[in-house]
C-alpha cells in the first residue's frame, strides 16, 4: 500500500511540476493534492522496511498504515503553514 502511494506520488509530483509552470496557483492547488499521498508513501515505506521482520503481523502491517496517516496529516499541516504564512512574503 504504502509503495502505491509513493507511485502516485511521483506522478502528482510531475503534475505538480507542470501545474506550476503554467500557473502559480494551479501549483500552489497540485501541491495541496501531492502532499497526502507524497508525506504516506514516504513515511509508510519506510517504516514497513523497519517493521517487515517483526514477529507480530499486526505491527508490522498496521504501523505503516498508522504512521503514513500521520505523515499525511503532520505535511498538509506544515504545507498549509506554509503556503499561508511565508510563501506569500517571498
């Protein structure tokens, strides 16, 4: 699951890229889509190659799970931080 989610996080990325050069706001909006998928592929990917070998299954399918959602959540947070409070100062 959480290497679907780092493919089609590649993909946003790439969308998010060409939005960008056509508008900043349609940028700024891809951003906003890219971030979920981009913060719980990266994250749940993570911890899955840590949790693989680990003795209980439940640990070892639920953390990647549990922390790809608070990946998820923790970057809209900071992106929104972000686009709110300092991108429109550059």
């Amino acid at each position: 699951m959480s290497l679907g989610m780092l493919g089609l996080s590649i993909v946003l990325v790439i969308a998010t890229i060409v939005a960008a050069a056509m508008s900043e706001q349609r940028g700024v909006t891809m951003s906003y889509v890219a971030i979920g998928p981009f913060a719980f592929g990266v994250a749940g990917t993570i911890v899955a190659l840590v949790t693989r070998h680990h003795p209980n299954r439940t640990v070892a399918v639920g953390a990647p799970i549990g922390c790809g959602c608070l990946a998820w959540i923790v970057g809209f947070v900071l992106l929104f931080v972000f686009m709110v409070g300092i991108f429109p100062k550059l």
